[in-house]
C-alpha cells in the first residue's frame, strides 16, 4: 500500500510540475537571466542605447519553461553591423525547418514580431534560430559578426498541449 501511495504521490507531483502554466518574459541581454536563453552569440557589449549581443552567423535562442506552448508570440529588438565594419549582412529567423524571415539587416535598431510554431507533438523546447551572413574581420576585431540582439520578449500563445504535459509529467516521475 505504501509503495502504490509512493507512486501516486510522485506522478501527481510531476503532473502538478508539468502543469504549470508558461508566462510572459521580458529578457534584457547582459541581464543575469538571459544567459539560459542565448546560445551561440558572442559575449555582451554595451553602448548609450544598452546592452546587446552580436550573433555568430547560427546563434540561437532556446525558450525554457514554454515547452508545452502551442506557439509563442517573440518580439526581438535587433539591428545590424554598422560605422566601422562598413558591410551588411542578411539576417534569417527560423525555427526548426521553417524559414520566419530573411531580409538584409538594418543598420538602426528594429523590433521583429514573430509567430514561433511548436516543434513538435511532444514535450520539446522551443527555439529560434538567429542565422544569416557575417562581416569580415577587420583591424582590431577578428570576429565575424551578423546582427545585434538587444532584448527578447515571449508570451505562450494559445493552450497547452496535453500531449506535451503527458511527456513531461511522465519525464519527471522517472527522474
């Protein structure tokens, strides 16, 4: 008897966990938070207008805690090279295999709105894609740059998807 109460204990612990509802996130890059959601960009810089990140041609970013999402509403604030690099670049946002956009980078900040899909039926972490071209080096800076990230808003978008609750919960009772 204990040991079936154990176990009922345990998966309407992982289910409760698993349930959780995904919330609102405002991520302001060179923040202590914003290091679980930046992959692949080059460390932060800052200037008058903030702090930014530069993306590394494949950088991405992984949406942890939105796993469950049906889709995710993401706002980027991005701009591209500028001044002494004097090149462009192309920026490319995708999510998995699907293409939001590609476009030649602007050289002033601009706020993108994008409708990220879910990656799959199951339990899965979202991510975005931040790809394109980079500059050449030049004197005093060896790096390839693409586009410049400022700050990154994520809001669920429709409910969650019990397939995926299932997953996880069950992910957390084996653990």
């Amino acid at each position: 008897m204990r040991v079936v109460s154990g176990l009922l204990a345990i998966l309407v612990l992982a289910g409760l966990i698993a349930f959780q509802p995904a919330h609102s996130e405002h991520y302001v890059i060179g923040a202590p938070d914003e290091g679980a959601l930046t992959y692949g960009f080059w460390p932060v810089e800052s200037n008058t207008e903030g702090s930014y990140r530069w993306s590394d041609g494949e950088s991405w970013l992984r949406f942890f805690g939105y796993g469950t999402a049906d889709a995710l509403a993401v706002e980027l604030r991005v701009i591209g090279p500028q001044g002494s690099r004097g090149q462009g670049t192309t920026l490319r946002l995708s999510a998995g295999d699907v293409t939001l956009l590609e476009e030649p980078s602007k050289a002033r900040w601009r706020t993108y709105h994008l409708l990220v899909p879910a990656k799959a039926a199951g339990w899965q972490v979202p991510e975005l894609v931040v790809g394109g071209t980079i500059t050449d080096a030049i004197p005093g800076d060896a790096r390839g740059v693409g586009v410049a990230l400022g700050e990154v808003r994520v809001r669920p978008l429709g409910g969650a998807r019990l397939s995926a609750i299932a997953e996880y919960a069950a992910f957390i009772a084996l653990l």
